[in-house]
C-alpha cells in the first residue's frame, strides 16, 4: 500500500518542480540551485529599485547575475529593516499585479511595521507548500482543524483550507484560540483527525483538557507552526493526547514555504527548488560549515512579487549533513533552537533563550503561559518571571530551583550576577496565550 512520506511525496515534488526523474533529481539539486539563484538576482536587479541600488557595488564589471553566482558570498544581505524602510522598492513588479498585503508588526508600541507583498502566482505556490507539506503525513479523508489566522483572504489558514481541499482532505477554519472553552468544544464537536495550530496555544488546549478532565481520542496527528516548539512542549502534547507532533519551518516572509518534518523526527527536509539555505555566523556573516550553529539565511528562487535574497531570519540552527533514516535525499535543518531577537547576554557573556526557559518549565500541567522580562542593573542582572496557572500555583521557589537547571541561569546565581523575581496568578478557563511569537522582553 502506498504511504504518504516525505520520501514518496516531497521528494517526488521536488523532482518534478526541476523536471527530473526520481532516481538522479538529487544529483542535479545543486547546479539547478545555483541556476535559479543566478535566475532571481538577475530578476531583481532589473525590476527592482532597492536591489539595483543594493547589489551595485557587486555588479560593477560583472557579465551577468552568473557571475554574481559563483562569488554568492559576495552577494549582500537583506534585513528585517530593509523590509521595513524600502519594502516597497523591493517589489519586481506593479502594485496592480500584488494580490496580497500581509503587514507584521513589530513587538511593542513603535517600531515601523513589515509589509510583505505576494502575487498571485506567489500565493499559488504557498497553496502548493502546503498541499505537499500535509501530504507527507496525513490521507484523504481527513479531517482538519485549523487554528492559525483564517479571517482574510489570502491568509495563512485560507490558504492552507485551499491546499486541504486540493489534498482530498476536509478543512475546519476555526483560527487562532482565543477562548479555551470555546475552542475545545470545538473539538469535541468536530473530532478532527488533524490540528494545526500554533505551539503555546495548542499546549494550552491539551493542559485545559487534562484539567478539566476531558481527553481528546480522535487526534492523531498535529502539525504546529509559526513559532519556536520547546521538546518539553512535544513531549506534554503526546504524554497527554496520544498523537504524533509534526513541525513545519515557514516564515511570512517566505511565503510560507520552508521545510516540514518525516516521521523520523530528525530536522526539516527542505523545499529545496524554491529555496536555498545557508547558516552563517550572525557575528560575521561568514558562511559556516555544514553541522556548525549559526543563523539561518534564506534565498527565495521563485518569488515574483518581491523576492528575498540572502535574507536574515534571526533564526538559530545549524544544516544536518547525513540523509535522514527515511529516505529522502532533500537536505535537512535542524529543529530550531531560538531567534537572536528573542535571547539575552547574561554577565559573562553566557546566552540565555526562551527555548532553555520553556524546556524547564512548560511540563507544569496548571501552567498556561508566562512571559519572562530580562533587566540589566549596574552590579547585576534581573529576570522577571509572571506565570499564568489554571489552578494551584506552584510554589515560586520550587520554580526557581527549576530554573537553577538551566547552566547559564546556575552560573549567574553562583556568581551573585543575577536576581529572579517570580509573579505567579490563576486565569480563567477562557484565557489563551496569545498567538504572537514569544520572546524574552529586553
């Protein structure tokens, strides 16, 4: 019988995007990466203002976007703040032809928002991201529950609805959870076989499950998105609902399309014919060797509307050099470890991430949500810790010995370098984590 793999399923899309056969598509992977590379700058630099001012001083005396190519790390960066400053002067083509406008805005109060532009042959590749991506996991007939933005049209759950549809596949748009109560009865109306959601909120429907004690059996499998997935978070949702976890790696910015896990579990089997990856040193800009941690850039080969080159994530991890045990030949990025954005120096340089404080706390069952704030005093450094619980509140020691796990965190209490302050309060059952990426607050 055949089984929706990434191996029978994304591979074969991949082979068939660059108009190869199976057997040797991975073989020409890497001369048709450098092809589409030489294809999208040459693209942007004639269509778009910014990169032809951008990529100027590297085109002087250059005979065409493939020589540019072969000295790639020459090629400049993009930046969150290019976007934010000259998004517009990125498109490659007329405002009439952008099908959608998605607008990110920026953590706090100021701060000039992201504006992200997509045709609509933009948006019928992210439709087939995602038709490929649940494929490797799910069958026809399914049942899915969507809890990601599906208000708008051309959002990320219409879009994924779409896919569903194309795959033979029933989608339930409910989007994101903004009441526990309401959203699990959902649930329970509907029985889905499938959720997508995202990560702290999907932990906070299984925690209010288990308190409330109403268990969920028809979930058998879950694919979250979005944000940073902590393996306590993995390890919580399958103790407690009995389905396999599945993550995707997609940004906004990218049109949604990244890379998905196998069954294996062992990183993300890239959308290689739309995307190329490097990991650099966020230092530096040096590109690192395969295996090494550092952030990840990402090249979008296909976009029309306004392609990203050479675009810094801030996100962290390192390029996995083996074949995954599953068979597929696409290259793999490891499971995210944190955004650059979202860590702090602690003293002596010691890095702390959201990703070590969720791994130490999140398999409190009563605990919801926390949000963690980072103070640098003039002899020692401060974090602020305010718990969300659905019951008793767990002793605030007791959590800061949890804490004490955390190597960077001991070190610094040794040192007398750091103070915690714990604020702990229960929530209704109504209450959600909200659907924003999670961050320590500097």
């Amino acid at each position: 019988m055949f089984e929706n793999t990434v191996k029978s399923v994304l591979d074969l899309w991949a082979a068939k995007q660059m108009d190869s056969d199976l057997r040797v598509f991975a073989r020409d992977l890497s001369d048709s990466q450098g092809e589409l590379r030489s294809q999208i700058l040459t693209y942007a630099t004639s269509k778009s203002v910014f990169y032809r001012e951008h990529m100027a001083q590297i085109m002087d005396g250059a005979q065409g976007g493939g020589q540019l190519v072969r000295d790639w790390q020459s090629v400049p960066f993009t930046t969150a703040e290019d976007i934010k400053t000259r998004g517009r002067e990125m498109l490659c083509c007329s405002q009439d032809v952008i099908k959608r406008v998605v607008t990110l805005e920026t953590s706090g109060t100021t701060g000039t928002p992201k504006r992200l532009y997509f045709t609509a042959n933009d948006q019928k590749r992210t439709i087939d991201y995602f038709r490929v991506g649940m494929d490797t996991f799910t069958k026809a007939g399914d049942k899915v529950l969507v809890l990601l933005p599906c208000e708008r049209e051309g959002s990320i759950g219409k879009l994924l609805g779409e896919a569903l549809k194309l795959g033979g596949k029933t989608p339930i748009l409910k989007g994101v959870v903004k009441d526990l109560v309401a959203t699990f009865e959902a649930i329970e109306t509907t029985e889905p076989d499938v959720i997508v959601g995202i990560p702290f909120q999907v932990l906070a429907l299984v925690k209010y499950g288990v308190f409330m004690n109403r268990p969920i059996t028809t979930v058998k499998k879950m694919l979250l998105s979005t944000d940073f997935v902590s393996e306590t978070a993995l390890k919580t949702i399958e103790q407690y609902w009995h389905c396999e976890v599945f993550r995707y790696y997609g940004m906004t910015e990218t049109g949604f399309g990244g890379g998905i896990e196998c069954s294996c579990h062992e990183g993300y089997h890239l959308y290689e014919p739309d995307f190329y990856i490097e990991i650099v040193d966020p230092d530096t800009g040096i590109c690192l060797p395969e295996g090494a941690l550092g952030e990840v850039v990402i090249t979008t080969l296909k976009r029309e509307g306004m392609p990203l080159i050479r675009y810094r994530t801030g996100d962290q991890s390192r390029m996995i050099s083996e074949y995954c045990s599953c068979g597929s030949v696409l290259k793999r990025l490891d499971a995210i470890r944190t955004r650059l954005e979202g860590s702090v120096k602690l003293r002596g340089g010691h890095e702390l991430t959201k990703g070590a404080v969720d791994d130490v706390l999140l398999d409190i069952q009563a605990l919801l949500d926390y949000k963690i704030q980072f103070k640098r005093h003039k002899t020692r450094d401060a974090l602020y810790l305010q718990l969300y619980y659905l019951a008793d509140i767990v002793d605030e020691q007791l959590i800061i010995e949890r804490l004490k796990n955390i190597v960077t965190i001991q070190s610094a209490l040794e040192q007398n370098e750091l103070e915690i302050g714990v604020n702990s309060i229960i929530v209704s059952t109504e209450y959600c984590p909200h659907p924003a990426k999670r961050k320590i607050e500097e």
